[in-house]
C-alpha cells in the first residue's frame, strides 16, 4: 500500500462535501477528469473504494465515510505544519516565557492571551509568578523574555524597563477575627505591634542585609493564605483579594492606604524579542 499524499487527501474531502467529482473540481480550479483520476489512484493506493458510482452522484461508501475522518485529520496537521513553518521563516520564536507579579491584575493580561493565541497559536507559552528582585533576575539571566514586576528605583544596566498604563492598589488586610480588625486607630505604631507578613524574594540579599521580622514568603497569594489564617496583617494587590478573598479578610484603614503602586515591563537589551513577544509587549505597554 502507498501513502497517500496530503493533496490526494485534500481532493477526496472537498468530492466528499461537494456532493459530487465535477463540483470539487470547480472548487478546487481543476477538471473534473484530474478530480476522478486522484481519487481513483487514491483508491487503489488505500485498497478500498471510497466513493460508490452506480448512481447518479458518486456517494460515499462505508470505508469511504471512516476514512474521510482520518483523511481530516492529515490534512489539519499538514495546515499546522505549514503555518508553524511559515511562522518559523519569518522569525516567529518557538518559545516566549513571561513572570508576572501578582500586584498586575490578570484581566488586561488574559484578554492579551487571547489575541496573542489568535496571531500566533503555535507559539509555546509559559507565564510564571514572580516578585521583586526574582523577576529582575529571571530576566537578567534569560530564563524570562518579558517580566512584569513593581516599579523599582534602579535596574541592571542590561535591562530596559516601561512603566505601564495602568497603577495598581495595595492595601492593608487581616482576618475577620484578627486583634486588628477591631481596633479603633490604625498607624505604624498598631502594627508595630503585631506580627507582619512580608514579601520576600527567592534571590538573596545583598551581603550584611538583616531580614526583616515577621512572617514572609514570595508570592502575595502565599501571604494572602497567611492572613486569612489570623497569623498576622499584609499589604496585598486589592484585586487579587477582591478576587480570590473569599470574604475572608478586612481591609484596614490606615493613613496612606491603600498604596498605588507603579508596574513596569523588563525586557533585556542585548536579546531582541521576536514578533510574538513584541506584540505582547506593545500590548501590555498599551
């Protein structure tokens, strides 16, 4: 048996929804007698007769009809093997790793993968949580094409940073049943006084950096689990609370909170992003 090729393939499915070998022809820009000649040939390399031509209009035979499917199948690859192909020449990367900081709300962010998956749906994508410094590093090193991350006073020299559009809030939060949550005057003194949950960052400090006290962890949704146990109060982004709260924490109202905060886009100078990830860049940079 020969393999059948994805173009015998392709002429056999377009008679199939046709309804008849002169009307593929016409849709495809051939004679009908190319039509009839390629599925004949077709037929003899699979072995089995797909098409029944005792009646006026050739109808498809049970083999006909289970390999129609399979027929599909082949020629849908073949289409992705050729737009990934197409996408590859023209310098489309294989590949686009993102990390972004919980403080950045996922709805702009959600409604970019969905255009970005539209432009480019072979592209592998991996999105990553981080904070702080380990965005900074993940893209310093090359591990992160584009990172996402609170806007910092200073970056490495090899790093290119865009403040984005839109500020996000942070505010102050306890649970329900935490000392806090009753307490008539909130200042630095009150929370002083209670144990802190603190953003840290995977990269160490800097040589002679002490930590700072309280509980702490490197991701907001570590702290905000944390304050909705009752061990103690955290700043967090008030959309990731509004979201995935649960109605298990208190803002508190302190003087100067909620916070905005400032986000910024890194990128590294010296690795030029492909047509992907500039277009997701151009689109979070608004």
């Amino acid at each position: 048996m020969n393999s059948p090729s994805v173009d015998a393939l392709l002429v056999f499915a377009e008679a199939a929804a046709a309804g008849s070998f002169s009307a593929a022809a016409r849709a495809l820009g051939r004679s009908q007698s190319t039509v009839s000649t390629t599925i004949a040939n077709l037929e003899v390399d699979l072995g089995v007769a797909l098409f029944d031509r005792s009646t006026r209009k050739p109808t498809l035979t049970e083999p006909g009809r289970a390999l129609l499917a399979r027929s599909q199948e082949v020629i849908d690859a073949a289409r992705r093997l050729d737009r990934a192909a197409r996408a590859l020449a023209a310098g489309t990367e294989v590949r686009l790793t993102v990390a972004l900081s919980d403080t950045y709300a996922s709805d702009p962010f959600e409604a970019a993968l969905g255009q970005l998956d539209e432009r480019f749906p072979d592209l592998q994508l991996e999105c990553l949580i981080a904070e702080c410094d380990d965005v900074v590093a993940l893209v310093r090193s090359g591990r992160v094409q584009l990172g996402v991350v609170e806007a910092q006073p200073r970056y490495p020299a090899e790093l290119l940073a865009q403040t984005l559009a839109a500020p996000m809030e942070l505010g102050l939060y306890v649970a329900p049943g935490h000392a806090l949550a009753r307490a008539r005057r909130i200042d630095a003194e009150a929370l002083a006084r209670h144990r802190a949950l603190r953003l840290t960052t995977i990269v160490r400090p800097a040589a002679g950096d002490a930590p700072a006290p309280g509980w702490s962890a490197p991701s907001y949704l570590m702290l905000m689990e944390l304050a909705q146990l009752g061990f103690g109060w955290a700043a967090l982004p008030r959309w990731l609370v509004q979201r995935y709260g649960g109605g298990r924490l208190k803002e508190l109202r302190a003087n100067g909170w909620p916070r905005r905060v400032a986000l910024d886009l890194l990128s590294a100078r010296q690795r030029p992003l492909g047509p992907a990830g500039q277009w997701l860049q151009q689109v979070l940079a608004g």
